[in-house]
C-alpha cells in the first residue's frame, strides 16, 4: 500500500527531490502566522489579574493580565499599541497554551 502513493516532488536549495509522505506528515497541522491583533496564551495557567477592559486603548508593553503557572506570575504585555475590541479570559480562569486570551481592533 505504501509503494501506491504518489510521489511528491519539491526544491530545497536548487535542488529537486522526489519522495512519498506518511500518513503522519498529511495530518499534521499545518503552521500558520501569529495574528498580531491576538493575545494567546504562551504556556498554561490561571489568570490571576487582569488590568485592562475592553474599549481601553493600550501602549505597547503594557501589561494586560498575570497569568500564574506553577507557582510563577507571568506579566502578559500588549505586543502592540492599540484599542481592545474582546476579552476572552476572566480572572481564575485556567487557560490552555495558544488560547486566545485579548483581542485589538
């Protein structure tokens, strides 16, 4: 079953090569940009604090949440100058890694 899939051909550095792709190397999830109008969660925690509401315009490198993970508060700055359109997270929330917590306009 393996020899009956087609061959896929692509170019690293000028050079053209010719190969078959796993199962695994189809399903996995295909890399997309940050949105930087989003605030995500870099590890999993717990909101503890949350600083700012939405319709508030912020500076970047304000902080915006503290987000507590093993017995650590992290300070979750704006990576950018803006108003903020949503707040998704809520103080005691626990949040995964990547899950959206602000969002700007």
């Amino acid at each position: 079953m393996e020899n009956q899939k087609k061959l896929v051909k692509f170019s690293i550095d000028y050079t053209d090569y010719e190969t078959r792709l796993t199962a695994k190397f189809n399903k996995r999830k295909h890399y997309s940009a940050n949105d930087p109008k989003k605030v995500n969660a870099f590890i999993p925690g717990i909101i503890a604090q949350i600083f700012v509401k939405e319709g508030q315009t912020v500076k970047k490198g304000e902080v915006l949440f503290i987000l507590e993970a093993m017995k650590m508060k992290n300070n979750v700055q704006s990576p950018v100058s803006g108003k903020i359109k949503s707040i998704y997270a809520y103080e005691t929330k626990m949040v995964n890694k990547n899950e959206t917590l602000l969002e700007f306009e």
